[in-house]
C-alpha cells in the first residue's frame, strides 16, 4: 500500500538527494533481484501546462505549426490553447474527438469545449498554468450514487496499492498504472469509488473519469479504456454538436503536423551482452559509447565492462556496493570519463510524463540513447529508438525501442528480460519504467530515473 495525501499542486520535475537499502533488494540496479515489491511514495504531479493558452490567442506548439485543425470524424475545430493542452495531454486516446466548438457556456460564464471524454474549460482568472482546467465529470456522474458500496470510504487499503486519504479510496493494479502514466491527479483527479462491475466491465470512478477494465485486449495499450462521459455530458447538456463545414485554409488533424523532426527514430545500436549479473550499466554504457565511434576502454566485452565497471565504482558518488550497484551518477560519470565530453547527466523525474518527453528529445533530436532506470531500481536498460506522439518531442513517445543487456537467463528473478532491438508501446514499457525503490538512497529515492543528454549531474 502507499498512502497519498496531496491536494492539487504542482510539483518540481526533478529533485535533490541521500537514504540505505538492504541486500539485492529493491535498489540495487543489476543485482540479480528478489521478489517484486512495491514502493512507498509520495505523488509527483504532472507539469501539466506547457503551452496552456487562452483558447482565442495564438500560441502555437511550433511556429511551424497549425494553430487552428479539423477533425472530419465529428465536423469540429481545435483551436490556439485548447489544441496544444489536448495535443499534450493525452490526445484522443485521454479526450477524443471534439463534439462542439468552443463557446461560452451561459451557466458558468466560461469558454468551454465538450470532448468525447471531457469538457474543457478557459479560467481566466486563475494561475498561470492553470487557466485550462476539466470540468469534474465523474464527480457531476455520481453524486446521487455516494450511499452505494463501492463508493463508500474503505479502511484498510490492500497492499500494492495507492490510498488517497482524501477520498478514502485506493487505485491498483491496470488502473493505477494507466492513471500514472497518462497525467495522475491533474488529468484524472482522486478516485471516488472502488472498482466494482458496471455494464459487463470493472470500472472504477474519478473526480474527471471512469476507467474501464478491457481484458479482451490484455497486452495492448487498450486493456484500460475511459467511458465517454463528455459525450453523456453533452447530451444531458443538450449543447449544440452540429457540424461545421471543413474549411480550406484549415488542415485536418494529423499528429506529424505537430513534429519537428522525423516521427520515428531508431539508433543503429551494435548489441553487447553483461558479462556478469552485476554489469547491466556497463553494457549499456558500453553499447552507447561503440555507437559514437568512441575507443572503448579493451578489447573484448568482458575487459571492457570490467573498465567501465571498476570506474563506476570508483566514481560512485560516496554509496557502496550495498548502496547502489551503481548509482545513476555513477554511470552518467563513466559515459562523461570515456567519451569525454561532459554532455550525459542523471536525474530523478517526479512524474513520468516529464521523463517521457526527456526520452522524446534525447533520441529524436539529440539523435543519442537513454539508460532508463526499470523494475523497481533493479536494472538499466538502453533505449535507442521512439515513435513520436502528437505531443512531438515535448511529451512521451508512443513508443520506444528497448536493449535489454541480460541474456544470463529468461528471467531476472522475477522480472522478464526485455530483449534486444524490442518495440514497447508507451503504456506497456511504463509497467517496467517505474519509480526507483524508496529503500535506495538519494535523490533517485521514489522518482523515475534516466541518464541522458543534457541532463545535469545530481548526487
């Protein structure tokens, strides 16, 4: 269980650090692990508001980039700050398609927009980054449904699970991990129900949602779909969806007219093996090094990850061995040491959708790879390829290429091997991509982790 008391704040992306773990336990990255545990951890809340502008002036994504689409599939425009705040933040995947155009609604005096699956309002008056707000659709869905079981408070959270004080419920399993990686609290908002059966499915209630369980469609990013409530709120509401007529001089929605650069990339990485349990970061080092060009310190793969190895340890920011194996410092040193150019840092992300988009750009634009922390602070992973999303390099990618240096065997006691040169959907990849172990010391204590370009080095 983790326990969650956060109201609606925003929080800093990346953070500062020092804390002991125990034997290959949680944190100890490439330590061959024990059982799978979950983490402690206090919510870090999404940096939402990149380019949230009032919906009538022109802030474009890109200067090169429409402010104003079309969607023919329901006849409706997206304009100016309500296009770049759907664009990053989840799309039609999160929102869908716009049912109405943006009006001024004569009951809250706010300029409004229905989604299939929100409603977004323009609060002038609020805080910067905070003047699009979603319209408490789940909330508004259930309030004569509060005396019901599943939404009464519960006591005693299952283990695994996040609890949220202020509501007295819990989010687990699928829908823990679908609400973490696609915006959490600013997008989601706290749940306020149980998950229970509804309509042939297993749903769960939010302040701005209802999640629905798909298990005909495990293993995809479909498992966990979101019930159209803008849609249901705009019939009720009996707003005007009519259609409007396409016009010339505006484009058709297309995610790659929001992309600066190439919608897919993949580095022409050269695989190399760990050599021993322990030598995961040395192998993704080792690998992101030969892709340079760079002289590698030996000659066969085991001198090679030896040196690197011998170095990280010898530049392992103050922890031991028990501490970290090795720390993220400590690998984004070694890249420094043998490439020489001071240009890869570590850091510790609050939220994954900040890490997403550092992943986006270090290998779309910076054209270099990313080491990803995975499984619980256990193991680092090569990532050397993405398929950009409509949030372009700004946000997550839909997809990324993974090297997985273990070959020693099928498993890592009870985490899967990844493979090499394998494809992972966004939604699934972040089942592994997640917060490091609370048991490890510093500031990659409960955070996502990566080493990359452009990065500072934290300790």
């Amino acid at each position: 269980m983790r326990m969650n008391g956060l109201g609606d704040s925003l929080s800093t992306n990346v953070t500062d650090r020092k804390t002991p773990h125990g034997s290959i336990a949680p944190g100890l990255a490439c330590a061959k692990p024990g059982p799978a545990s979950w983490r402690w951890f206090a919510i870090g809340l999404i940096l939402m508001f990149i380019l949230a502008a009032f919906p009538g002036s022109a802030a474009a994504a890109a200067s090169s980039a429409p402010d104003r689409v079309y969607f023919p599939e329901t006849g409706h425009y997206l304009s100016f700050g309500f296009l770049d705040y759907w664009r990053l933040h989840g799309d039609l995947a999160v929102f869908g398609y716009p049912l109405t155009e943006e009006f001024r609604d004569p009951t809250t005096g706010l300029t409004t927009q229905y989604f299939e699956r929100a409603v977004f309002e323009w609060h002038p008056d609020a805080p910067t980054g905070w003047q699009i707000q979603l319209r408490r659709l789940g909330a508004d869905r259930v309030s004569a449904r509060l005396s019901e079981a599943a939404f009464q408070p519960i006591s005693n959270p299952n283990a695994g699970c996040d609890f949220f004080a202020a509501t007295g419920h819990q989010i687990c399993n699928h829908f823990l991990n679908y609400w973490e990686s696609n915006g959490a609290l600013p997008i989601f908002g706290y749940p306020l129900s149980e998950p229970f059966t509804e309509n042939g499915y297993i749903v769960q209630y939010f302040e701005r949602a209802r999640f629905e369980w798909h298990p005909e469609n495990a293993g995809t990013p479909y498992e966990v779909l979101l019930g159209q409530l803008g849609r249901d709120a705009a019939n009720s509401s009996q707003v005007n969806q009519q259609a409007k007529p396409a016009s010339s001089t505006t484009p058709n929605y297309a995610p790659e007219l929001f992309t600066t650069g190439p919608l897919a990339v993949d580095l022409p990485v050269t695989f190399h093996a760990q050599q021993d349990p322990d030598w995961c970061d040395p192998a993704d080092v080792q690998m992101w090094l030969d892709l340079n060009g760079t002289a590698l310190p030996g000659s066969s793969d085991s001198e090679i990850q030896g040196n690197i190895w011998n170095y990280e340890i010898a530049n392992n920011d103050g922890f031991t061995l028990a501490e970290w194996h090795a720390s993220p410092y400590a690998v984004a040193s070694a890249l420094n040491a043998f490439s020489g150019v001071n240009g890869v840092g570590d850091a510790a992300f609050d939220n994954i959708h900040d890490a997403g988009a550092v992943i986006s750009r270090s290998i779309a634009t910076d054209q270099q790879p990313v080491i990803a922390l995975v499984d619980n602070g256990t193991h680092y992973v090569l990532l050397t390829g993405v398929t950009l999303g409509p949030g372009g390099i700004d946000a997550p990618p839909k997809s990324v290429t993974v090297y997985d240096p273990w070959t020693l065997s099928a498993n890592r006691g009870d985490f899967p091997a990844m493979g090499q040169g394998t494809t992972w959907d966004w939604v699934t990849f972040s089942t592994r991509f997640d917060r490091d172990s609370t048991a490890d010391p510093g500031i990659w204590s409960g955070n996502w982790v990566l080493i990359a370009t452009g990065l500072p080095l934290g300790y």
